[in-house]
C-alpha cells in the first residue's frame, strides 16, 4: 500500500518510519503542507493518506485521488472531512479518538498546585536571588471541596486523581451516571451548589454556544470567596472580563489558565503544532491580554494535551487504523 503522510514534523515522521520499518507492502511519502488540490497530484495513486485537520477533505480534492481508499487522521475531530462524500466513494475514514485524556488531567493539576503551594511566585522570586518564604504561604488539596464542570473522559480522570488528593468533588454535567459516581466516590449537584461550595472550580466541558460563557458574571457571584478556577478545556467557557473583576474584589484568589478566550479558532489541540497562523493568533491574543500578567494568574500556552506518552499514543493509534485496514479490519472507523 502506498501511503501518504501529510503535515508531519520530524518527530512523527521518525516514529512513523520505525513503526512500518519491517513492512515490506508499505511504501510511504512525507508532506509538512497539508493536502490540498494544489499537491494532490503528487499522490494521485496512492491508497492511503494521513492527515490532520489542516487538510479538507472534499469531493474537488477527492476527484484528484482516484486510487484512494482510506483516508487516517493523527486526530480526534473530523469536521474538515466531508464524511458523506468518502462512504459514497467506497472510502473509509479513521481518528484517534482517545490520546490525552490522562494528560489533560494532570496539567489541571499541574496548574491547581502551581496556585494552592505558589509555585510560580516561588520561582520568580528565586530567579531575582530573593529567598524569603514570606507570601509564598499555600493551603493543602487534602480536605477541600474540587467542582469538577464536565465529567467526560478527562473529567473522569480529574475526579481520580481528586480522590487520591482526599478531596470531596461535586460534579455538575448535563447527563448523571450514579453508577460511575459510586464507584468514582463524587457527587452529582446543581451549578448553583457547585459554584456555592467548592474552593477549586475545574472546567472539561466542550465549546458550544450552551457552554459559551458558562462562567460569567452571575456565576462568578455565587462563587465563595478565594475559590480558585482552572480551564484546560477552552478559553469560551470564561467572560474574561467578569474574570478580571471579580480577580480585582477578590472573590476569585487564582487562576490557572491553559486557554484564554479568543483563541476558539483551535479547534483541535494540534493545529498549533502545525498552523504558523494560529500560532501567531495566539501570540497576538496572550500578547494583548492583561489578565496572564498577574501574580495571581498561571497561565501555559496550550500545552496541556503536549505530553511525550500523548504523542505516541496519538500517532500510533493512526498508524494501527492503516494497519487495521490493510488487514481488512475495522478499527477507530468514523466512515
């Protein structure tokens, strides 16, 4: 089978090329462009290609690839493939639907200690050769109440490691499994409980127009004072201004931030290993928001999927779908 492997960075193609080293029927070809109806032609007989969601798959590309038969995202979303014209042409469509899940879970936590034990400030003050404990007091995980907005797979995982922290986690998602709950040891409750009580607000819901803003000012009210609020998930989900006011009363003591608000132009987090103009997006968005600069801010630049494990897992579940489907099998199937 020939296979074409489209925006790939050294890394992914290195792994790619070990993974298939003893595979005698495969030969491959690397691309760092996404595929388009520009570069088509190079691969217009191979049967497999491998992309990400820079490349749109439609019918004017498609007609340019007549030998194509599966078509393998090193993704999780699918929204650039045109889904409907791939099963009318015989053509089989694949993801990665599960890579960071865990991953995810441990940044939130990541950025929750960085705040609850002043890490950062820590680390600023040693930089400036000031060692003095004095301000960089914190308060333990153990004992305190963790909301937990969205109990998906990466909510899931939150909630875990939560339990381990001995925290007490209430849980507001649109569907309730008691089951889970029992055995994960949470509680389900409503926003307005959830905002009342927890001293550590975690967000893992998706970005929609229902979650748009789910933390805004009349949220941010019902909050309790010194509540800390972290978001891996979007940077939607948060009214940034509401944020900086209620920073400034001192109803929210911290925020560990992940994502900011206006970057919903990434909707999958590895555009911004391959787009140069989302990357510059986001440069410009965290360039121009004064919310990142305060001492009570943690932010990381969109890294909380960018794990070592993550990686391999993402782009060897796609090589095993090519592999699957070599082998007439059907695996991680979208199409």
């Amino acid at each position: 089978m020939k296979i074409a492997f489209f925006e790939i960075r050294k890394n992914e193609r290195e792994f790619i090329e070990k993974y298939f080293e003893n595979d005698k029927k495969v030969s491959m070809k690397f691309f760092e462009s996404a595929l388009s109806v520009s570069n088509a032609s190079s691969v217009k007989d191979f049967e497999c290609v491998s992309v990400i969601t820079g490349s749109e798959i439609n019918a004017q590309l498609l007609d340019k690839l007549p030998k194509l038969r599966h078509v393998s995202l090193r993704a999780t979303g699918f929204e650039p493939v045109d889904l409907d014209e791939c099963e009318r042409r015989g053509i089989t469509v694949s993801n990665v639907p599960l890579y960071a899940e865990n991953t995810v879970a441990e940044h939130a936590f990541a950025l929750m200690l960085s705040l609850s034990r002043n890490v950062h400030k820590a680390y600023v003050k040693a930089m400036e050769n000031k060692f003095g404990i004095e301000g960089l007091q914190g308060f333990d995980l153990r004992g305190k109440t963790l909301g937990v907005i969205g109990a998906g797979r990466i909510g899931l995982h939150v909630i875990r490691i939560a339990k381990a922290f001995s925290m007490k986690v209430l849980v507001f998602d649109v569907k309730r499994d008691e089951f889970t709950s029992e055995v994960f040891g949470f509680e389900y409750a409503d926003m307005e409980r959830l905002l009342r009580e927890s001293d550590i607000i975690t967000l893992h819901a998706p970005y929609n127009k229902h979650t748009h803003h789910i933390i805004d000012r009349r949220a941010m009210k019902k909050m309790k004072k010194g509540v800390i609020l972290i978001n891996t998930a979007r940077g939607g989900l948060i009214d940034t201004k509401a944020l900086v006011d209620f920073l400034d009363n001192g109803t929210i003591a911290g925020v560990g931030l992940d994502v900011i608000e206006g970057e919903e132009i990434i909707k999958e987090d590895n555009h911004l290993l391959y787009d140069d103009k989302k990357m510059k997006k986001l440069a410009s968005l965290v360039k121009d928001n004064l919310l990142i600069r305060r001492y009570n801010v943690v932010y990381t630049p969109h890294i909380a999927f960018y794990s070592r494990e993550a990686f391999e897992r993402k782009v060897g579940t796609a090589c095993e779908n090519i592999k699957a489907f070599m082998e007439g099998k059907s695996q991680n199937i979208v199409s």
